[in-house]
C-alpha cells in the first residue's frame, strides 16, 4: 500500500477546498457585490464635466444687460514649483508678497499635488502681459474661463452678482435629493442672479472615456452636452435706467417707475449705486471691501425694496381719502375747516372737499378724516372704539399693497409697518392708548413705514384705478418662454373704482397748479402728489409719486431724495424728466432747464444748501 495515497487525497482536497473558495471569492466580486463593479469602472473609466454657459440678462427692449467675457484663469501645482524669484513673480502677477503667501498655503492646504486656481478672473489685456513671463515659472499654468461682463456698468442693486459657491452653499446643496454644484462653481448671491439661479445655471454635461492601465485617456465612450442657461428678458428699460442713475448722482435715495398695465419694473434706481463690473473677477474682493466698509452712504443698500422704514408723507393721504369714501364716513365733496390748532398747516383756498384738501395737502383736513375713520361710535369707550375702528382702517389701507412683502422675484423685499392693535397695545399698554395717541398717522406719519416700491405700485392702483399686478422684473424667461403665472395676476383693493376718480383730477391739479408745479410736462397730462417727510434734524426728506398720461397711463414713478426738503423741490422735478424721456424719448427745453437743475445739485447731507 502507497504510503502517500492519504497524503494525497488531503493535498487534492485542500485544493478543491480552496479553488471553490477561491470560485466563490470571484462570483461575488463579479456578479453578487455591486461595488466591485463600480470600482471596475472607476479604474478604467474618466469622466469629465462639461461646465454650462451661464444664461445673459437682456433688457425689455432686447439690450443685453449681463453678457459672458472670456478671461484667465491661472492654476497652481505647489508640488511642482521649483526654485522662482517670488519678488519677480509677484510683479508680474500684480500681487504683494503677503497676498502671494496666502494664495499659495491655500494652494497647500487643498492638495500640494493637484492645481487649483490661484488667480481667478484675468482680462484678456492683463494676460497678454502676464503669459510671456508666466511661462518660465514651473507649476503655474493659465486656463480660459467665462466671467460675467457688463456692456453698460449700470443696475447693481438689479442684476446683482455671483461669486464661487460657499463651503456652506456646497454643504447644503450636497444633502439634496439630485446635488448639482462643485467646489469651484460660482452661483448667484444677489438681484436677479440670485432670484433665477436655477434659470441661468443651465444643465451640466460630461465626457466619458475609456482609461489605460497607466491612466491615459484612451477611447471616447459617451459625450452627454451641457445645456446653456435660459436667458432672461428683463422688464427693465435700459435707457430710462441709465438716465435715472445719472440723474441720483451725488445724492442720497431710489425711484422706482413701474408700468401700471402690466406690474413690470421700468427702472429701480438706488442711491448712492455701485458698478457691477468691480464684482467680478480678481478685483471682487478689493471693492467688496471698499464698498461694504461705506457706512454713510451704504452703496450696497437698495434702497428702493430694502429700506421700509420710509414715512410716506403726505402722499398718504391720497389712500386716506380713498379709504374713507369707501366707509362711507366721508364723501368727495365733505369739507372740513383748516383747523391749524389740531395739526399744523400753511395758509391756502378753505378745503370745501376732497379734491381741494389733496391739491393743497391740508393736515387738518385729514386730521379730521383719520379721526372719523378711527373714532366710529361703536363703543362708548374711546379705547375700545379706538381699536375696532383701527383694525378696519388696517384691512383696508393693506389693501392697496402697503405692510405687505409682495411675493415678487425682487430679493430683499421686506412689508413695512401699518401699525395694529398688537403693536399699540406693546407700546402703550393694552386700552391706553386711543386716536388722540396715534393722530400722526392721519398725514403719514407716526408709525407708518412703507418702500419706495410700495409708493410706486401706489401709483399704479391709481393710474389703474383701483388694482395692481405684483411689481416685478422679468418679462419672459427663455427665447419663448412667459413671466410666471403670478404676475399676472390682478389685485384689487377694496374700494370702488369710482372714488378714484376725484383723487385722480385733485392729483392733477396737484401738478397744474399745487405744490408739484415741477412736475409739468409740454402736452401730456401728470397726476402726482408730493410728500414731505419729516426728519429729526434739518432737512426733511423730499417725496413724489406720479403717473401719466392721465388717460391710458403708461408709467407710474416714486421718487425719494433724502435731505431734500418739500417733495416739490427734487422728488418732482426728477420724476417729471424721467416720465417725459419715457414717454418722449427726449426732453423739452423745460425739460432740459429742470435736469441741470438736478444735475448740478449735491444732496449728501443733512445740512445740504440748496441756494447756488
């Protein structure tokens, strides 16, 4: 007998033994675990992302606001850096040697081994410079990308501005359901590049191929292309909003003009403004700097959404007027003595109705108005009827758009303040406080807070007679595509459109021959009314809301200069000469005197002096 023959069978065994092992290793690998096949993939796969185009921003009459420029990126590989004269490069770069020094440890600190960008956003002009040295440096390498350019450095607060994806964006993007950003993509941060950043991004694509065993792209497999953004049509008119931007220079305030027709934003001015192409490229952080640290005119304020805190002065007492007809507690030919020991006024014509009280803008008379619809004899506690007759006054002045956030594509916009009974029960106490408390608010004062946003749709319920459509800034989105449903949409306040007619013709003569004379135009009818706001200190802000023509409106306009006294003075005149470059493309002889006017003025301070 074999000595060897058990031996063997334990050798041929333990072989069986392990080739079934080894079969079933192979099977599981193969066919039953899925990540062995993902890690198959990644060994002989390369992906690449293809980056889509930003979509362009035109204006309403197909001016493009917001185009692509093609720029340079310059990329660092530390561990490819060999000895440089740092002093040199940094001259050719444009950089300190700090600046250089703290690009570099980032450079580092991401991965020693793999370039990332040191120097974003370099014009064509600059690289042309730079590349003939450039190249003599090891590790450093230029790379063509796209920045956003401004042919016509206008609309900041508007068009807003984009900047690389924050750790915190990227983090919060990267727990949605289908993540879609990188770490070195740029998204929207303010304006409209914020508001339709799913809009303008566009859709991704990528390039696969096939790798070596060394890693060298070999074969093409599969190439899904990138969709480009959708463009935006604004509602923007580009040269009414350049005009109007020219006009704010060297003072303090916004205008707001909206088309009544349609809701859509003609021009948003905020003053002092900013030049959106300093928010671009290598220069972003410097003028960031400079413009964020500006504390006495806060250039990155808009004004014209942002700051609800505005009075709206006498203007007010238009929606007054009309509040008070629908209640029935006044008519349109109601008059009232201009009582000056109930609230100061100056001297004019007896205030026989409503249509005289709104040219002259009498206090008094609206005093008197305010009390009739706070103190309606429903109770016979002041207190009580007080708060009955406030919470009816709230609902109907909320009405026309005011201490409302309109649900627009604006960023920014906060309601204001029309005060209620929670808010004077926190002040005063609960049942101490009553009309005599709160009278201020009769002519707009007091508590009232609204934007200048709101005074222009103001304009345009009037214009409208009685309805608004949401104020908003994008006309169409896409070659084909509409404005979204929303805005389309009518609002209407709750009084009746008759009794806009008396407020109408009293605003006209406001124009003709009260205090917004400023205001007239050569041949078209303006219907305005103008507010003085006050301030705690000299000077008062000056205020002016208007529409024209008067028939068949075709723009509404707020104007607010602050420090600019009675609102006839500025307000007026500057949203005289917006409406007739609107409405005429150009300017009357009147209309060239007035702009010198306010081209000429400096209104920075509290203390301005108008007398030159």
């Amino acid at each position: 007998m074999d000595p060897y023959q058990g031996r063997r069978w334990v050798i041929i065994l333990v072989m069986l033994f392990m080739g079934i092992i080894f079969i079933s290793r192979l099977l599981y690998i193969q066919v039953l675990d899925d990540k062995w096949i993902d890690r198959a993939e990644k060994i002989t796969h390369s992906q690449k992302v293809i980056k889509p185009s930003r979509g362009l921003i035109y204006d309403r009459n197909g001016e493009l606001l917001v185009i692509a420029n093609q720029v340079y990126d310059i990329w660092v590989t530390p561990n490819k850096i060999g000895e440089l004269d740092t002093l040199e490069l940094c001259s050719v770069l444009g950089l300190t040697r700090p600046d250089f020094d703290k690009r570099l440890k980032k450079a580092r600190n991401y991965a020693p081994y793999k370039a990332s960008v040191f120097i974003e956003g370099v014009s064509q002009e600059d690289y042309g410079a730079i590349i003939t040295k450039l190249k003599h440096y090891k590790g450093f390498e230029t790379k063509k990308n796209t920045q956003r350019g401004y042919p016509h450095d206008i609309g900041g607060h508007i068009l807003g501005y984009i900047r690389k994806i924050s750790a915190e964006q990227y983090a919060k993007d990267q727990q949605e359901e289908d993540p879609y950003y990188l770490m070195d993509d740029y998204i929207g941060i303010t304006g409209l590049e914020r508001t339709y950043e799913y809009e303008l991004r566009g859709k991704r694509g990528s390039l696969k191929y096939l790798r070596d065993r060394l890693g060298n792209e070999t074969t093409a497999l599969n190439t899904e292309y990138a969709e480009e953004g959708k463009k935006l049509y604004s509602s923007i008119d580009l040269q009414l909003q350049k005009y109007g931007e020219q006009l704010m220079q060297n003072k303090i305030g916004c205008i707001v003009a909206i088309e009544p027709s349609s809701g859509e934003i003609l021009s948003m001015v905020s003053a002092p403004t900013y030049s959106p192409r300093g928010l671009v490229g290598r220069d972003f952080a410097k003028t960031w700097s400079e413009l964020s640290k500006n504390d006495s005119l806060k250039p990155l304020l808009n004004r014209g959404v942002y700051n609800s805190n505005y009075r709206p002065g006498s203007i007010f007492k238009l929606v007054q007027a009309l509040v008070a007809m629908q209640e029935g507690v006044i008519t349109e030919n109601t008059g009232f003595t201009c009582n000056k020991a109930l609230i100061g006024c100056h001297n004019h014509e007896h205030p026989a109705n409503v249509g005289i009280a709104i040219k002259h803008s009498c206090n008094p008379y609206f005093y008197q108005v305010y009390k009739r619809l706070i103190m309606r004899g429903e109770s016979g506690s002041i207190f009580k009827d007080s708060r009955i007759g406030l919470t009816k006054w709230r609902k109907a002045v909320k009405s026309f758009g005011l201490g409302t956030r309109f649900d627009s594509d604006i960023p920014g916009i906060k309601s204001g303040n029309i005060p209620d009974t929670t808010f004077y029960d926190k002040w005063y106490g609960k049942n101490r406080w009553a009309f005599s408390t709160i009278y201020s608010n009769s002519i707009g004062e007091g508590e009232i807070g609204v934007s200048p946003l709101q005074m222009a749709n103001l304009a345009a319920i009037l214009a409208n007679k009685g309805y608004y459509y949401t104020p908003h800034l994008v006309k169409k989105i896409g070659e084909n595509g509409d404005k979204k449903g929303t805005f389309k949409k009518r609002h209407y306040t709750v009084v009746d459109s008759s009794f806009f007619t008396p407020v109408r013709n009293a605003m006209e003569q406001v124009v003709l021959s009260g205090t917004a004379r400023q205001a007239q135009i050569d041949s078209i009818a303006v219907c305005g009314k103008t507010g003085t706001v006050e301030n705690k200190s000299f000077n008062d802000h000056s205020v002016f809301i208007a529409f024209a023509p008067k028939d068949n409106p075709k723009i509404a306009i707020a104007v607010y200069v602050e420090y600019g006294t009675w609102g006839g003075t500025w307000a007026a005149p500057i949203a005289s000469v917006m409406i007739e470059k609107y409405l005429k493309g150009k300017l009357s002889e009147r209309g060239k005197k007035k702009e010198k006017r306010i081209l000429d003025a400096v209104i920075l301070t509290k203390h301005s002096d108008f007398k030159h």
